[in-house]
C-alpha cells in the first residue's frame, strides 16, 4: 500500500471520529447553570445501579442520564423528545450507571 493511500485512509477515518464527538457534544453541553441535553424520556426500568424514576436516551437507545425531578412530572413526557435542563448528583454514577440529573426545567 502506498503512503498516499494509508495517508487518506488516516484522514477519513480521524474525520469520522471527528464529526462522531461533536455530535456527541451537541446533544449533551454543559453551562454556567448546569447540564443541558437533548434526548428521549422513558420510564426507568429495573437496572444494576437503581438509581432515578427516568431515564434520558438518545436516539439510539444509549442511555444518556438517569433522571428525577423534584418539580417536574416526568412522566408527562414518557416517549417524547425533549431538551432537559438540571443539575448533576453528587456522588454519582455508581454500579456503572449513568450520570444523575436532577431535572430542573424541561421543554
């Protein structure tokens, strides 16, 4: 194989990656007020880290946050694509979860 050939397979492949993190990045962003993060809600179900009422998915079915509000009825928004807002858990994940979110507004 030439160096030409290896070279732009190198290039396509770091660009695949490339564009694979921002759009990572662009469904979870974290600001000066806490965590922003587009996703599904579903109802949590049984998991190994017992932790949250919700959780948020993407649209691939990975699980992004496990949710609970102290204001917010989540299950008005089971099934439903939406931009939650909140703050994390301290002290979490644990037992390999996923990071807790205290959702604080959700649209």
């Amino acid at each position: 194989m030439s160096k030409h050939r290896m070279f732009l397979k190198v290039l396509l492949i770091s660009t695949i990656i490339l564009f694979a993190a921002c759009a990572s990045f662009a469904q979870n962003t974290t600001d000066g007020n806490g965590v922003v993060s587009v996703g599904i809600v579903k109802k949590q179900g049984i998991t190994t880290y017992m932790y949250g009422t919700h959780v948020l998915m993407d649209d691939n079915g990975k699980t992004l946050y496990a949710l609970k509000s102290d204001h917010i009825n989540l299950d008005k928004y089971i099934d439903k694509k939406v931009t939650v807002k909140g703050d994390l858990t301290e002290g979490y994940p644990v037992d390999f979860g996923p990071n807790y979110l205290n959702v604080k507004s959700i649209e």
